[in-house]
C-alpha cells in the first residue's frame, strides 16, 4: 500500500504511521506526533528505565562544523567533543536511559526545513550507536523550555509507565546563564536548560561539566523575577486596604498595567459582584468604540471599568473627561507589577489555556508598554489613585505549582548567581558584590546589635545577599576580612559558614542584606525594599534548616545609598 504524501507540515505531524526504518543497531528509528508542537523519535531497541540521562541537543551533544551559531546545512555539525559517543554509551552501561529534549521552533516558523533536522538527528542517533529517545518542541510554550511539557510527557507517555527516579537522573545543557568573564569570552544565550532542570527538580550539568569534567562552577544568572516568593508574600489586594468597592456615586475606574497583570480577571471579578461595566480594547478593537460603550454606560447611570493597558496620560484624558462630563467621578487602579512578571503572567495563561483569546505576547509589546508609560497622578483629575497588588486564586493546585515555575527567561537585573544557587553557603557570591556587617564591641547585648557599614565592594548594580558567622570574639575576625579582598572574603566567609558549631554557645549571627543604586527613590520606598527582602527570605524557606534573620529593622541611610536590615 502506498503511503499518501504530506502536502503540509500538518499532515506531516498527524500522521502517526510514519515509517519505521532500519537504524544499523539491530532496532529502528520511529518518528511520532504529538499534536502539531511536539515530535518524538524512538531509535534503536528503547529500554525504559526509573534512571534518566537527559540532554539538550544543539550546543550539548553536538556543534556546528562552522563554528556559527546556527548550521549552514544538515551536515554542519559535530560531537561537542570527541568524547560524547563514549560517554553516552558508558552511562548507558550503568543502567540510564538516554533522553535528549530540545527547543526547535525555527521547524515550525518555517526558518528550518523539518526533514532536514530529522535526517540530522538520526545521523547522530546512528554516530552515538545506542538507543535514544528523542523530544524535539516545535515551539509552542506548552512543549517549549523552561517549562516542562516535554518531561511531563515523557513521563505520562513515553517511559513505558515507569516512574522517573528525580534524585539519581540528570540534565545536561548549553543554556545555563553562565555570563562573560575573562576565561567565557561570550554570554550563554539564555538560562533555559538550568531553568527547565530546576522546574522538574533533577540536577543540572553544562557540557563542560559533564563531558569535559570540568570541575570549577561558573557564574551564572537567573531570572530576577521569583514567582514563588511572589506567591509567598502576604499582600492585600489594594493599596490602600479600605479602599470602597463600588465608590460613592458614579463613577469610572480606569485601570493602569502591563498586559498579563491581572487588569482583566479583577474586572470580571468587579463586574460579577458589584455591577460595573467593562470597556476593553481587545474585544472592541478601538479606543474610540470604548469610549463610545463607556458612554452608553454611563447614561444608564452604570459604573465602569476601562480595562486597558492606559499607560500614558493622553489614553486616561478620554475617559476622565467623559467621566466629568456626566458628573462621574474617576478612580486610577495602578497595577504593582514589573515587566518581568507580566511576561511570566503572560506565559503562564497561555500553558494553562485559561483563555483562547490570550495569545502569546512577545517582549516587544512589553517594552512598548514600558516605554510609553507615565505615572499616573492626582493633578491629571484622579479622585485617587489606588495600588493594586497580584494576589492570584488558583483553580486547582497544578496551576499554582505551574505558575512557580520558572517560564520566560527575561533577565533584566539579575537576582541570584554564582555556584549552585540552591546552597546557601554559595548565596553567599550574589552578584560580584560583597557587604561585611560589624558587629558592635559589647557582643552581649543583643538589643543594641546592629549591622553597621564596614566596606562595600561592587563592581556594577547589584542586589546582594551575604551572611557572615562570628566567633566570641568578632574584633579580632572583623579586621581580617577587611584586610583582603572580595574572593578571600567569601571564601573566609564560606569557611564559617561550613563550621558544624557555627551555632554553639557565644555565636552570634549577624545578616545584612545591602542594595546599592543610582536610582535613589527606589531605595526610599520601604515597599520595594520589603518586597525584596520577602523575594530572598521565600527563596531561602524551606532550603535551610535556620531561618537566615532573626528580625527585620529598616534603618536608611541617604548619604551612602545602603539600606540595611
């Protein structure tokens, strides 16, 4: 019987009886579907196992023969270095089953010709020599790295209903946020490997690491956006907390935010339980038709709520006005949200699928929105300006641990790097940027002890965390670390810290966390600088068996830009 031709890429990945080949290795090579965003390769005579040796592809288990980033044809390519055919098949032998999981939008874009990449990757399945099993995203975020749809998958669907053994199998990736340094002549292009590691929980290896046995850690970023800690803070929804839903009279709220943060679901939620009408640009296409509907409300003596972005003060003019004109008053609802966020929000509702109408929204709108804001303010002819903070309600527990989640890879300031960032002994080498807290000369009166400022050494703009151990006798430590410079320092620092009688009797512990920045007026907002605090101490709950500050003070200082608590 002849097979039918696939005219589109679509018929392509629905044909699940695509043809089994002969591999050389006694067993064959086998594509499948899943959908149209995800194919799977089975090559060679798979053994499904508890223990996973998974890898990324392009930059881990090959190269390009070029030596550009991307390859010039499907020949373009070789082993990351001679020794990855040996060490696969060696780990292999010690009872691993090899997974390779890669991101290859560019099939679907249509920028990279889809049985090219095939014949590619059976070329290396048949150079490697062993059974492989293969998970090639097409690039929806449902399937796309860092979030974890292709190992969910795998482990659903493709291990042959054996459960996966997180604490002895493995990840090994290029994308591991390592940054430029004297010896890393260029930046990682992202973090998504280390990312999609950290959200299934396995550990991670770089090629170097695992292939090259490399044994120094390199530093490394993550994201500066935590969605974890966000949902781990105790916020209420307004800022001011008795602020009136409805308000007094007639009136309309005009909302202020990025998109993806949360203007919507508080307007639905507004509109079910108190009655308000919803203008939205999305639905009537133009600003015009939304004042046009926000009128016909109006007149019916009806609230409203415009549920737009409104970023800059033009936008908010119209409906100010319109509200004057009825004798309605008009309320800003400022969203608390940063550009990072709203990516990661956006993201997410797109993987649960909370709306078909939510599409995935590129970097280019948020920087847009970004660029174009303006403050909302008072004088603009706002009765009041009201915060609103993200205070998400979960339809059941796999959205919530969806959304703690690492799923974009925006950087922007980076919070976290250096060493394996879930120790806190390496917590210690945030950013290049080191604080060292005295402790005052009377070390037993525990209620005058306060962190004071001894040296700051930074090299660039960095939020930094450090912890320092001191003995009985902390002036003569003190004058020790001062003396060297910043890798002695966190080095010493490090050696306290591993100490089994670090907490023994006359120990005191002493935390300090400093943020240095030309942009003064964030340093003056206790907010922010709560916020951050609440961000590291979620981080660190749960990893740590001591809490890493006994209490919270917020003395400022304007003349040295250092914050201390």
């Amino acid at each position: 019987m002849t097979r039918r031709a696939c005219t589109t890429m679509l018929d392509w990945l629905t044909d699940s009886k695509k043809d089994r080949k002969d591999d050389g290795n006694g067993g064959y090579a086998r594509w499948h579907s899943v959908g149209k965003d995800l194919m799977v390769l089975d090559f060679g005579n798979i053994n499904h196992c508890a223990d996973i040796a998974a890898f990324d592809f392009d930059g881990t288990v090959i190269i390009t023969k070029s030596g550009k980033t991307f390859p010039e044809n499907e020949d373009d390519w070789q082993f990351f270095c001679e020794s990855v055919p040996h060490a696969l098949t060696d780990i292999v032998g010690k009872d691993f089953k090899v997974v390779i999981f890669t991101n290859q939008r560019g099939i679907q874009k249509g920028s990279q010709d889809r049985d090219a990449f095939c014949r590619k990757m059976e070329k290396v399945c048949q150079e490697i020599n062993i059974p492989v099993q293969v998970f090639v995203s097409l690039g929806t975020l449902q399937y796309r790295k860092p979030y974890i749809g292709m190992w969910n998958y795998f482990e659903s669907h493709g291990n042959g209903g054996i459960s996966v053994n997180r604490q002895s199998s493995f990840y090994v990736g290029d994308a591991a946020g390592r940054i430029q340094t004297n010896i890393r002549k260029k930046k990682d292009h992202s973090a998504a490997d280390r990312l999609f590691a950290l959200n299934f929980g396995i550990k991670f290896f770089t090629p170097e690491q695992y292939f090259l046995n490399q044994v120094d850690v390199e530093e490394y970023t993550l994201p500066s956006f935590l969605p974890s800690s966000l949902l781990d803070e105790k916020v209420s929804l307004f800022d001011p907390e008795n602020t009136s839903i409805p308000g007094n009279g007639l009136e309309v709220l005009i909302f202020v935010g990025y998109p993806g943060c949360g203007k919507s679901s508080l307007a639905k939620k507004l509109a079910a339980q108190h009655g308000y009408g919803i203008v939205n640009r999305d639905t009537l296409k133009t600003w015009q038709k939304c004042v046009e509907n926000a009128k016909i409300l109006l007149k019916r003596q009806q609230n409203v709520i415009v549920d737009n972005t409104n970023a800059d003060k033009e936008s908010r003019k119209r409906y100010i006005s319109l509200a004057k004109s009825f004798g309605a008053v008009s309320r800003c609802f400022l969203f608390n949200c940063t550009l990072e966020q709203a990516a990661h929000n956006c993201k997410y509702r797109v993987i649960i699928d909370t709306d078909e109408k939510h599409i995935e929204i590129g970097r280019m709108v948020l920087d847009g929105y970004k660029k174009k804001f303006e403050e909302p303010k008072l004088s603009e002819g706002f009765s009041s300006i009201v915060k609103v903070n993200f205070v998400p309600e979960f339809d059941c527990r796999e959205h919530e641990a969806i959304y703690r989640m690492y799923l974009c890879l925006l950087h922007g300031q980076p919070l976290l790097a250096g060493g394996e960032g879930r120790e806190l002994r390496t917590l210690m080498r945030l950013q290049a940027m080191l604080m060292i807290a005295h402790a005052p000369d009377d070390t037993s009166d525990r209620e005058s002890r306060k962190a004071k400022p001894v040296q700051l050494f930074h090299n660039r703009e960095f939020l930094c965390l450090d912890r320092v151990e001191f003995g009985s006798d902390p002036e003569e430590q003190m004058p020790m670390l001062l003396r060297c410079g910043r890798n002695k320092a966190n080095e010493l620092m490090e050696e306290q810290l591993n100490r089994k009688d670090g907490f023994g009797e006359g120990c005191c512990r002493m935390g300090c966390l400093a943020l240095h920045s030309n942009r003064m007026t964030r340093l003056h907002d206790e907010k922010y600088i709560c916020g951050i605090y609440g961000r590291i101490m979620s981080f660190c709950r749960g990893r740590y068996d001591r809490p890493l500050f006994a209490s919270v003070e917020l003395p400022m200082s304007a003349t040295d830009n250092t914050l201390f608590l």
